[in-house]
C-alpha cells in the first residue's frame, strides 16, 4: 500500500494530470508521520518534492521536535517557567480581587437616582421620539445622536472581513487551471459536508424564505420596534448560511458570489459614509439638515435611520456569511 | 465656523472611504490611492497648522446635530495638529518607500487589502487624535489593532504569523482593560464626552468620594495602554512582530500605531480625569517605574541582537520607555518634553525601518552584522539614512534627538529628588547604552566587508532612493526647528484641558 | 470581612460580572491552547457586556421602546448602555473571526495548536 502512494504521488508531482485518488488522499491524511518514519525509501522519493505542504510542514515538524525533545527537558528552562507561571496566576489573582474590591464601592444596583440616571439619559428619553423620530429610543441614540460610534463599528466588522479574506481566501485560478489548493479545499469539502440530506433541505425550503422574511422585518423595524441592522442582519446572514449547508455551494453561488459581497459592502460602506457625511457636516458648521423626521412610529421616518439600518444590515449579513464560507472552504 | 476647521472631519472621512472604495479597484489603483490619500491628510494639515498657531486655544467640532453631551464630538487644537501632521507624513513617507519591497513580499492578489489597512490606520490615527469621546475612542482603539494585526501579517510567512496572534492575544487584554475603565467611568460620572467626565470628576476629587475607584481607573487606562504600545514587561511580541513583517508595516507600526495609543493616554490624562487629580495620584509612580525599566531593559535587549531589525525593534521598547516615564514625571514640562520626542521619534524610527530594508538586499538578503558589513558603501543612501537616524536617536548634536534630550534633561530637574536622580540616572545609561549599539552599527556598515564577502548585485529602486532621500532631510533639519515645535506644543497642552 | 461580603452580596451583578472578567483574562493570558484562549477572550467581552448591561437597569421601569402614554424619563430604563454593548458585542464577534482565521493559518503551517510550541518551532526555522 505504502509503495503504492509513494509510485502514484512520484507520478502526479511529475507532470501527470491524472485527478487525484479520493483513497490516497484520505490515507495521506492520516498516515505521513508513520510513512515518513519507517519508509525512508518514501521519504527519499520525496525529497525533491517541493509542492506539497503536507509533506514539507510534517518533516519540519519531525526535526522540530527533535529539537524541541533536546531542549524542553533542561531544569533551567522549567523553572523559568514555572516561575513565570506562577507570578503570571498570582498578578491575575490580585488584578481580579483588587477589581472585587473597588467595585462594591460603586453605586448600588437598579437605583434610580444613579450617576449615570442624568440629563443624558432624559434627554434621550423625552426629546428623542421627536428629535429623531425613532420610536425606539436606542436606535435613536446610536443611529443619530452617536451615530459616528456606530459607523467605526461598521468599519470594525469591514476590517474583520478584509483580515478574513486576507488570510483564508485561496487563489482559485492561476493561468487558467485550477490551483492544488483549491482542488484539495474542494475535495475536502465534498468529503466532510453533508450531501444532499433530505431532512436538513425540507426544513431547510420551510424555513429558510421564514428567517430571511423575519430578518428583513426586524431591519426594516428598527426604528420603531426593538431590532435594528446589526439584529437584523444577523438573522438573514444566518439564513443564508442555512441554506448553503443544506443546498451547497453551486446552488448558492448562482446568487451569492465574491462580487455580490464585495458590491453589496461597498454600496452600504459608501452610502453610510455618504448619509452620514451630509449629517455631520451641515451639524458642525450649524446649517439646518433638511431631512425631515416624519411621524413617529411611521414605518418612512427617522430621517435617515431607516436607509441606515438597511446598509448596516446589508454589510452585517454578508460579513457573516463571507466568515462561513471563508473558514468552511476558503472561497466565496 | 471657516472651511478650514472642517480639515480633521475631513481628514477622517476621506481615509475611511478610501479604505471603503479600495477593495473595488485593482492592485495599481489601490496602490495609488492610497498614497495619494496620504499625500491629501499631509496637504490639508499643512493648511490646517498655520490656521491653529493663529488661533486661540482649542475649538470642538460637532459631529451631527447635537452639541456635547448628546452627540459626538471632535476637538482640535494646536497639539493635535503638530501630532498629526507629523503621523501622517510618517505615514505618507513610509507607503512610498516601503513599496517595492512590499510589492515583491506580498501575494499580488491580496495586496489591495494590505492598502485598505493603511488607510484604516491613517482613519484609526486621526480620529484617536482628534476625537473627544471616550467610546469613540475605543471603537477606534479596535480598527487600529484589527489593521496593524492585518498589516502585520501581511507577508503570510511563518514568522509574521506567529507573531500577529501573539501582538492579537495582547492587544486584545488591553482593550478589555480599556473597555473596563471606560464603563467604570461611566458608571461613576454617567458620561461619555471628556469634558463632561471631567467636570464630574472634579466634583468628586474634590469632596472625596470614590477616590479608589478613580485610582483603579487611571491604573487600568495606563496598564491597558502601556500593553498596546508595548512598554516592559509586555514586550514579547515586538520584536518578532517588527522584525519580520514588510518594511513599509514596520515602520508604520512602531511609529504610527503605538505613538496613537500614547496620545489618547496623555488626552485622557489632561481631558478625561483632569491633570490636577493625576498628579496627586499613586498611579503615575507606576508609569514613571515602567517607563525606566524599558529605557534600560530594551537597550540592553538591543545591545543582544544579531540581526539588525530585531535591534531597531528593541530600540523602539527603549524610546517608547522614554515617553512614559517623562509623562509619569507629572508636569507640563515632562509632558512637552515626551510629545517632542514623540514628533522626532516617530520620524527617525520609521527612517531607520525603511533603510533597513534596502541595506538588507545590497547585502544578498541577509540580516546579519557581519554580511552588512560595508553596505553603506554599496547603497549609500539608505545608509546615510540610517546614520542620520542612529545619531539621532543616539542625541549628537543640531538633529532633533539632542534636542529632545535636553528637553528631557531640563524636566527630570523639576522632580522631586529621588525621581530626578532615577530619571537623569536613566537618562545617561541609556543613552550611552543606545551609542553603543547604534553607532556599533553605523560603524559596521562602513567597515570592509568580510574576505569571502561575495557581492551580489541588487536591484536599486529609485522611489525608494528619493523618499529616504527626503525623509533623511526632514530628519537633519527638524533640529532647527525645535524651538518652534516645543513652543506649539506647550501651548497646545496648555489648551489640551 | 463581613462588611465586604454584604457588599459585594448587594453588588452582586458586577461581582459576577467582574469574577467572569478575570476568568476570561486568566484564560486569554495564561493558556497555551489557542482555542482556549479565544474562548477566554470570549467570556471577557462578554462579562464587560454583563457590566454595562445591568448598569443600565432601573428597577420597576420598563424597555426604552416609546409606549403611548408614558412620555417622561421616569417609566424608562437608561438607553445608553444598550447602545454601548451593541457596539461591543459586533466588535468582539469581529475579533473572534479574526483570531479564529489566524489560528486556521497558523495550523495548516504548523499542524499544533500551541502557542509555545509554535513560537519554538518559528525561532528553530531561522529566517
């Protein structure tokens, strides 16, 4: 068996374009610390093989630990650990109780007459259905009044997607053919998924249409129910993700691909940007805004805060489907 | 309110849609703009430096329609303008000369995300500046560590990789120590614009209550920040993290990031908790302690290195040393003297990054002393740049870091005695230390290379000539001008509260 | 001691929420696992959520949704914190995918999920 791969791999690094055997790749996955070990005829074969990651962390990882088995066992290095271990418990002992200390100094629980019960609040409260035109007064304050907190925070989720993508987005074309890499996330990913499960697509054709409904709803309510983009967008993102695990990549990819998400972001990021420059804008240099606030618990009102929701929804939606599929198989 | 006052608004703005419209273009487009967005923040300072130096004292600018303390707000003043302008020419100047090298390290297709990180760095740099909000600034604190953990490890290697989740994993404890101040704050004052927590603060110090909570809430800020930017003994991660990423990250990172974190400290001090209530306060002896151990443990760090990015590296823990232990003197004049070294600093680091680099290839890739032998001569400028900086840092006479060291000097005099023993004590054995392995090294890149030295030829890129070309420039006159900047920059912390 | 104990008995939302604090810190700084460690960071974010939460609370006062009627400041609970900890819950699921990324790199290149292990095998590599 073991002379078998080693023949089949000689070849396919060689130039042959023969598709790779499901069989030999399950059994590469599991065996190369042994192969490597007791077949040095393998290993030898296997030296000029350069392509294979598999190959080249496992003989890096065997020295290492040679390395590391030398090293680890000198008494000197052990009591530099232990010692450091021990400070590190005793200083996150003290930082926890010093904490426990300090906070019952603070005010009581649920006490109305609170520092933080103040004007800001008040105002928040009373004048805020008016000022806003949000119903719900928490989506008054962080779409309007601190409405630059939430844009940093849509920037924040824009930068975890770029990181994501950075690192887990693999190449899946170079000069026409498919990538190793690729092959092998594919191949993976037929392998460990579900295929075709009947239950999960029933309910999945059930409730898929209800969930992306009901997100929809609660972006769409933000302002005058409890909700609002990043809620909104969550439950639609997890839609979308339910019905890739139940349907796979090909169905999902005829409507969702790299180029929906990079545009979709790019709209909402823009017209936030946009919307929200207008906003502070004419605030700071005291010209009116010119929006008017509508009727309070009106679906059209608010200003701006419904076209908000909406583009916070959009990217929120999407950035959570783009890290499912990026860790799921490594490409949109 | 003059167009002119709009320039931190639109400074932010700018950088953020860039950062936005970058992943729809293509690599060159990206690349572009985002050094031309560099470019325009350095403009618009520009026109926005003379306008502060007339202006009296400091104006808010509010971000909507709502003034303080409903709405967010900015505040600009002279200080932050001097801090800014300088942030991003440094960031300009890096980009354009970090560009070849990072054009041929990192992966083609994914170099526009390396672009949108720099222009969130810049967004995340300016809206530290200028914000006066404290969630404002947290929310900012976490774009600036996602994206330098991104620019770090851009190059995709082992190394870079390593070391970014170790820079992530610390980052991320000292953002949940800020996060826990913040809401300790206001849980206590019930607000979240600085001047606001101020007033309310003030009451309270001066009936006396809650007098340990705010103690534990100035420790928390300090030892939150003091991990970001890497001071003693939360170190670890700088050396790897600097010395193995793309040179254009480096230099960013040690000069852009770290000193962003450093300002928002010193705001918080003066505009948050109010500078009379630090100062009669336990937790500066704190800062002023670990500010000293790094002066002298990063130096001596340095002087263990074999590989000349891992010592401009400690060098950075050594001067960001500098910093804290003159704010945690306590007065203006100790805070004046570390926002100049800040200015110097950050020019000269990223100088010394990003001639690094090139000496490295004239030197067939290496990294090490004895192949850099003689690599002056090969490159020259590159190596003129980095004497330039070493000497700096070092504090020979007329450029910028002699005069940041006598600033230094004139406020440790101010202490009370057994700090202004430590501090000049300090102050002396690291820079002797400092002249020990910066001119060990200028000397070694003027030395005869080795025997069996083999020299390989090397591309030379003139962009890359010409910016460190310009950056050694600014760096040998900004001596002249120090008596200028530490003029604004007094007057600016006098309208910092 | 006694004194103290009823305190924190009386404070006991940000006692707990403190404990879950130095829980998740402890884990995110001492574990080796880096699983472990995103996990702990995880527990953290979310004690500072618990944190600022009941901070907000009032009792005997209802949702901050306008309800007809009842206009003053009095029937509502503070809004503020609310806001706050929808800004921290997006930015600590940001960090997660983050870490979570990296750790997925990180052992596809060195097949061990330890972080002491890692930085051994990284310093053995030379560069």
């Amino acid at each position: 068996m073991k002379k078998k791969i080693v023949d089949r791999l000689r070849q396919r690094y060689a130039g042959d374009q023969s598709p790779l055997d499901e069989d030999m790749i399950s059994s590469l996955g599991e065996q190369p610390p042994e192969l490597m070990r007791t077949s040095d005829e393998a290993y030898e074969a296997l030296e000029h093989v350069h392509e294979s990651r598999v190959w080249e962390a496992v003989r890096q990882e065997r020295d290492m630990y040679q390395q590391i088995h030398k090293w680890s066992y000198s008494s000197g290095l052990r009591l530099i650990k232990r010692v450091y271990t021990t400070l590190a418990v005793l200083t996150c002992g003290g930082i926890i109780l010093f904490l426990l200390w300090t906070v019952n100094m603070l005010p009581p629980f649920g006490n109305p007459n609170n520092p933080d019960n103040n004007e800001v609040a008040a105002r928040y409260i009373e004048q805020g259905p008016e000022e806003t035109g949000a119903v719900n007064m928490v989506a008054g304050m962080i779409l309007d009044y601190r409405a630059f907190d939430t844009f940093g925070e849509t920037t924040v989720l824009f930068v975890a997607a770029c990181s994501v993508l950075f690192l887990l987005k693999l190449n899946d074309h170079k000069d026409g053919k498919p990538t190793s890499a690729w092959l092998e996330a594919e191949y993976d990913d037929r392998h460990h998924e579900p295929k075709n499960d009947q239950i999960l697509q029933f309910a999945a054709r059930l409730l898929v249409p209800i969930i992306l409904l009901f997100g929809f709803y609660v972006i769409m309510n933000g302002h005058i129910s409890p909700g609002g983009g990043f809620s909104g967008g969550a439950i639609m993102g997890a839609g979308l993700i339910l019905y890739l695990n139940a349907f796979g990549f090909q169905k999902t990819e005829r409507f969702f691909t790299y180029n929906t998400f990079r545009w979709i972001t790019f709209g909402s990021l823009i017209t936030y940007a946009g919307l929200k420059s207008y906003s502070f804008y004419t605030g700071a240099n005291h010209l009116g805004s010119g929006i008017s606030t509508g009727t309070p618990g009106a679906l059209l009102s608010a200003g701006f805060i419904l076209p908000l929701n909406i583009c916070v929804g959009l990217v929120v939606m999407c950035t959570m489907y783009t890290f499912y599929t990026l860790i799921r198989k490594g490409g949109i | 309110m003059q167009l002119v006052q709009n320039v931190p608004f639109f400074s932010i703005m700018l950088s953020m849609i860039a950062a936005f419209v970058s992943p729809m273009l293509g690599r060159r487009a990206a690349k572009w703009l985002s050094v031309g967005l560099a470019g325009a923040v350095v403009c618009l300072h520009i026109w926005f430096l003379p306008f502060m130096a007339g202006f009296e004292g400091s104006y808010t600018y509010m971000m909507g329609h709502y003034p303080a303390p409903w709405g967010n707000e900015l505040r600009a003043g002279l200080l932050e303008a001097v801090v800014a302008l300088a942030l991003s020419a440094v960031m300009l100047l890096s980009e354009l000369s970090g560009m070849n090298k990072l054009q041929r390290q990192i992966d083609p297709q994914k170099q526009v995300f390396f672009y949108v990180m720099c222009d969130l760095v810049l967004a995340g740099m300016l809206a530290l500046i200028y914000t006066n909000d404290l969630f404002t600034a947290y929310v900012f604190i976490e774009i600036l560590a996602l994206s330098s953990c991104a620019l770090m490890m851009a190059r995709q290697v082992g190394h870079t990789m390593v070391a970014s989740m170790r820079y992530m994993i610390m980052s991320l404890l000292g953002s949940g120590l800020i996060l826990i101040a913040i809401c300790l704050t206001y849980n206590l004052t019930g607000h979240l614009l600085m001047e606001n927590i101020h007033d309310v603060i003030a009451v309270y110090a001066r009936d006396g209550e809650y007098a340990l909570p705010i103690t534990v809430i100035i420790g928390l800020f300090i030892a939150g920040i003091a991990i970001k930017c890497g001071v003693f003994p939360f170190h670890m991660w700088l050396p790897d993290a600097y010395g193995y990423s793309t040179s254009a990250a480096s230099a960013v990172l040690s000069s852009v990031v770290s000193k962003s974190y450093f300002f928002l400290l010193v705001k918080i001090f003066y505009r948050v908790i109010g500078i009379d209530v630090i100062m009669s306060d336990m937790a500066l002896n704190l800062m002023l302690v670990l500010g000293v151990l790094s002066m002298i443990l990063g130096s001596i760090g340095a002087i263990r290195c074999l590989d000349i990015r891992r010592m401009v590296a400690y060098s950075s823990v050594s001067q960001i040393g500098y910093l804290f232990a003159w704010v945690g003197l306590g007065s203006t004049i100790g805070v004046a003297a570390a926002m100049f070294h800040l200015v110097v600093h950050a020019l000269c680091k990223s100088m010394l990054f990003l001639s690094v680099s090139p000496l490295c290839d004239a030197s067939g890739d290496s990294k090490r002393f004895e192949d850099l032998r003689g690599a002056g001569y090969r490159y020259v400028i590159p190596g003129l740049a980095f004497s330039i900086g070493a000497m700096s840092l070092v504090g020979i006479p007329i450029l910028g870091g002699f005069f940041s060291k006598i600033f230094f000097a004139e406020a440790a005099l101010f202490g009370t005695r057994w700090i202004r023993v430590a501090l000049l004590a300090s102050l002396a054995l690291s820079t002797l230390l400092n002249a020990f392995y910066f001119m060990h090294t200028v000397l070694t890149l003027y030395r005869k290379p080795k025997d069996n030295f083999v020299f390989q030829p090397f591309q030379k890129s003139r962009l890359t000539t010409a910016t460190l070309s310009a950056f050694g420039i600014i760096n040998l006159f900004i001596g002249f001008f120090a008596k200028d900047i530490i003029r604004f920059i007094t007057t600016g912390i006098e309208n910092l509260a | 001691m006694n004194g103290l104990l009823e305190s924190l008995w009386t404070h006991f939302d940000v006692t707990v929420a403190i404990l879950l604090f130095g829980i998740g810190f402890t884990t995110l700084l001492l574990h080796q696992n880096l699983i472990k460690k995103i996990i702990g960071l995880n527990i953290m974010d979310t004690a500072v959520f618990l944190f600022l939460t009941t901070q907000g609370f009032i009792t005997d006062r209802s949702a901050p949704i306008l309800k007809e009627g009842a206009e003053a400041a009095a029937g509502y609970v503070n809004p503020i914190p609310s806001g706050l900890v929808l800004t921290g819950i997006v930015v600590s699921v940001s960090v997660t995918a983050v870490m979570l990324s990296l750790t997925i790199r990180l052992f596809r290149r060195y097949h061990t999920l330890e972080i002491d292990s890692m930085t051994l095998m990284m310093k053995g590599e030379g560069d």
